[in-house]
C-alpha cells in the first residue's frame, strides 16, 4: 500500500533512510532546517518539499522525524509551525531521534491531544546501517501503531522491535550505547595490547571474530583503530549526548554505571581534543594518556 509519508530531518542518518521510502514507491514530503539539504535529498530521489515542519505534516499518513535532540524534538513537534499545529486527526508520527523517555513521553501526550498517535522509534546500525537499509528500530508504543507503521519502517530496517509502551524504544537505545561504550573499551585495550605484542592485526581480527570475543565493533573497526582511521560514521559528540541521557536516567532509577561515567569522561576529553567528529571507535586514542 502506498502511503503518503513526510521525513522531517535529512542529516547522516535521516537522508538515506528517507531516500529508501522513497524509492519503495511512497509519496515523501521531506522538510529540513536547512533547506540546501532537502535540496540535494530532491536531486537523489523522488518527491516533493515543504517549508515548515507544520506544511511537512499537513497531508501525510505517517510523520517520521529524526533530528539531534530533546530541545529539537519540542521545537519540531510543539513550536508554533510545528507538525502538531498542521497534522490531521489520525495522523501517525514516528521518531527516530535518540532521546530521552520523558520527551517521547510528552509529544505522544501531546500527539494525543491532537486526535494521533505517536511512537518512539530510535535506531541502531549507524550510517552504514541507514545507507545499506539494514538498521535495527526499538520501538515504544501500541502494535498497533506499530502495525501501521511497518510498511515504511522495513524500507529501511532489517528489524522492528516492539520493546514496550512510548519511552521504552529510548531506554532500548540508552542500553545499546551502553553495550557500545564498553565493547569499544574492551576493544580498544585489546588492540592496544595487541600492537605492543607485535601481532598482526587483521589476521588476529579475522581469528578472533569467530569466537567468544566477537562482536560487529570488532570486526568493523579493529582494523581501523589499529590504522588510526576514525571516520566510519556515528560521531563522539553524539555519542556523549547519548551516554550522557543513560547516566541520568539510571541515576532517576537510583543506578548508577561507573563503568559508563569514565567512558562518557573519556569521550567528553576527546572531543576537547578535537576528536568530536570522529566515529565512536576513537575511544582508543583515551588509552594514550594512560
């Protein structure tokens, strides 16, 4: 079924994704803050662009934003052109922004209060994930929206996850940045130790991939770390936005993850170093001052 679908922001992750609706034969409104953007997203695939958030939403089934943070999310959704100012009753709105719970939370009340629905969507797989149309989505909300939103959602994703009510796609996500952080912790100690050794790194790659120790940071980013090559996608800015939520929210559930506070310290040193656009597999370069 072909469904009339607007992709309110087209950064590294939102303009492939979008591009994927597009060509499964949907009718895409795209909107961006910054119009080049959308400009250049027009001259890659097929649809159609609108000039506010609030115009974006105005004919669309189904509404999918993906843009930085909690204050952009408010601005996009709440603002005075906001898509809740144009969306119809019935509108479905999807995000795939990583954000906090409590912000998931409040725009489905709002969304609510405006006769739709909405679900919280973050994503997993990186740029590579988006561009390949492989990404894995936690989800928070009903099945049934969920349901509905299918269609488009497996343009882009290899996997669609129920994970709970609106919030729970976010905690899924803090989770998986967690996890992210301490497999580049151990990885990075790892290839460290191995370079000092004088092992060859990719055959020790390639040998240990298969076993207990593998994981998909190994296998894509070994190599790399060990080339001093860290341009592979999500960037540490983000990446201390993201563990920097997880620590606050572990903290309201009276949690704490040390663990997870020296990563965050440590990524938050790199970008003061002037690593901040860097892929997160840069956490190697906090060992040289240890």
């Amino acid at each position: 079924m072909i469904m009339k679908v607007s992709f309110l922001g087209l950064g590294t992750m939102g303009f492939p994704m979008a591009g994927h609706v597009s060509r499964a034969g949907h009718e895409v409104v795209v909107y961006n803050r910054t119009q080049s953007k959308a400009q250049a997203w027009l001259e890659a695939y097929q649809g159609s662009q609108a000039l506010t958030p609030m115009a974006a939403a105005q004919s669309a089934d189904l509404v999918l934003t993906c843009v930085g943070n909690d204050d952009d999310l408010r601005q996009l959704y709440l603002g005075e052109q906001g898509v809740l100012s144009g969306a119809r009753a019935g509108t479905l709105f999807v995000d795939h922004t990583t954000a906090s719970a409590e912000v998931a939370r409040e725009l489905a009340q709002a969304a609510q209060a405006k006769g739709c629905e909405f679900i919280d969507a973050p994503v997993s797989g990186g740029e590579a994930g988006a561009v390949n149309g492989v990404l894995t989505v936690m989800i928070g909300g009903s099945q049934t929206a969920i349901d509905r939103a299918l269609p488009v959602l497996e343009c882009f994703a290899k996997a669609c996850t129920r994970m709970g009510e609106v919030g729970a796609g976010q905690l899924s996500k803090m989770v998986n940045q967690v996890l992210v952080g301490g497999i580049l912790t151990g990885l990075s100690e790892g290839i460290r130790f191995a370079e000092k050794a004088g092992l060859d790194i990719p055959t020790l790659v390639e040998t240990l991939k298969y076993g207990a120790a593998g994981s998909w940071q190994l296998e894509n980013r070994g190599e790399n770390m060990a080339q001093d090559k860290f341009d592979y996608g999500f960037a540490i800015e983000w990446m201390c936005k993201d563990l920097g939520m997880a620590i606050a929210q572990a903290e309201q559930m009276g949690l704490k993850l040390p663990y997870t506070e020296v990563i965050n310290a440590d990524y938050h040193e790199l970008v003061k170093q002037g690593y901040g656009r860097c892929d997160t597999s840069v956490l190697i370069k906090a060992l040289y001052n240890k």
